[in-house]
C-alpha cells in the first residue's frame, strides 16, 4: 500500500481536489491518500512547511508527501521576486519520505540545513503547469509508488530557492522570539522550542511579555487558568504557545491595525 498526503490551497468547495484523489485511485488502486491540509490562505509557504515539518515524524518511510503551494511572485516587476521560477517543481527525499513541491522554499523552510539530494522534474507541455497538482505531481507519485526511482523522471539540481524563517536569539537576558503558525482555534505558535527555553531560561525566573499583559507561568493545560484569561504553554510540537482558555489569541492578543500582515513578537525575560 502508498500513502500519498495532499498539502494545497484548493479547499474543499471545487471539484479540484476530488479529481487529483480520483487519478491518483484509478493508477493506484491500494494508495491511502490523507489530506494533511487542503486549505492552506494566501499562499503562505511558511504554513504549509510548518504544517509538513511536523507531520513528518508520525508517517511510515516511503510516504509520498505532494506539496502544491506555489509562492507568489509579482509578474509585473521586471525583476522576478527572489529569482522564483513557478515552472520548476522538485523532488527530494527527506527521513525516508519522498517530498513533491514546486521551487518554493520548501526544504529550507523545514530543515534550514537541509543537505539532501534534489531533483529538478521533467515534464512535457506548458497546459500541464495549469494544474500541476493533477497534472504533473499526481504522475510523479504514481512513478514513485510503482517504482521508487526518482533519477528517472528528474536531474540533480543545487540551484533551488532558499527561504528561511525568523529565527529566536537572545540578546543580554531576553529570549526574543516570533509568532510562526496560527491554528483554527486562533493559538499562536512561536518559534521558541522547549528545548531552548530550558538552555536558555532553566530555573531562573522569568517574564513573557504579550500585547497588554506579563505572564511569569508556563502551565500544562488551557484549564490552568480562568476562561478569557492569556496562557502560555509547550505544545505538542515542542514549541512555545500562545493561547486564551475559550477563546482566540489571534483575535485578543494582535494589534487591530495589523492588517492582513501577521506579525507577532514575544519577549522573554529572565533573570535570577
């Protein structure tokens, strides 16, 4: 049996996603296809990594993981955005699973050293970059399953684009971090992992500072404190959370003149 996941933005309105799952059954009749998110906004790579990064370790080796979120490049600016070719997709195979994406970051993003072999696809005709999920993926993926040959549908490349997140530094005795991924329920992900948090911060005493108020706690539960109240807490990604008991912390906790812009900045300090 496969196990091919989708990561897309063509949620679940059209019948785009059902004809990708349709051609993917009729070539593999046993493949298990599992939506690890369809929904993804605004083509924010930076989600759509978060969002793989973290499934990865729960997925048997040879999981076939097609990746179908293109970074937007500005076509009317004379100079291409960071060099971004949208023509170019890849293949790379990462802790054992096979990783399908088009040139956009992706492998940085997700292991900012990221040293494994990529592969640049071939793939015949322009109308097949239209839909390249259906088009192009789908028919790697079939390759993949059957075959496990990569070397004979793509080239060696190390010309690819790199992007990499905002990363934690402490500066004197403050832990600065960033808000990296909001879920559904409006908590805020940052970057600060517990494993750096117990380096850095250990025993000593401490203060987070949030948008209009200091926490000096981190709890285990969201029932730790009173329902509307700000928490702070290690999820089960390892990383540092920010969450209100009941309610959103996107919606509490950001600016209101954020805009569409999410930018959340978390300051931790410590001292003895």
């Amino acid at each position: 049996m496969s196990i091919v996941t989708l990561t897309t933005d063509l949620g679940y309105r059209d019948p785009y996603l059902a004809i990708v799952k349709a051609k993917l059954i009729t070539q593999l009749s046993d493949v298990k296809i599992i939506d690890l998110s369809c929904d993804i906004k605004d083509n924010t790579i930076s989600d759509a990594a978060f969002i793989l990064k973290n499934a990865l370790p729960y997925f048997p080796e040879n999981t076939i993981h097609l990746m179908a979120v293109k970074f937007i490049v500005d076509s009317g600016n004379s100079n291409k955005q960071n060099n971004i070719d949208n023509t170019r997709y890849l293949i790379s195979k990462y802790k054992g699973q096979y990783i399908i994406c088009p040139d956009n970051g992706l492998f940085s993003l997700i292991d900012s050293n990221y040293n494994e072999p990529i592969y640049q696809l071939y793939y015949d005709g322009k109308a097949k970059h239209h839909f390249f999920l259906k088009d192009i993926f789908v028919d790697v993926a079939i390759h993949i399953a059957k075959t496990n040959k990569v070397e004979d549908i793509g080239m060696l490349t190390t010309d690819y684009y790199k992007a990499f997140q905002f990363e934690s530094f402490v500066t004197g005795n403050i832990l600065r971090g960033k808000g990296i991924y909001v879920d559904d329920f409006g908590n805020i992900i940052t970057n600060i992992t517990e494993q750096q948090f117990n380096e850095v911060v250990g025993k000593r005493n401490f203060s987070i500072t949030l948008p209009g108020t200091r926490i000096n706690k981190i709890v285990d539960t969201y029932d730790e404190v009173k329902q509307g109240q700000p928490l702070v807490l290690f999820n089960s990604f390892g990383n540092l959370e920010v969450a209100v008991n009941g309610k959103s912390a996107l919606n509490m906790l950001c600016p209101r003149d954020i805009g569409t812009k999410f930018d959340f900045n978390l300051i931790i300090e410590f001292y003895d």
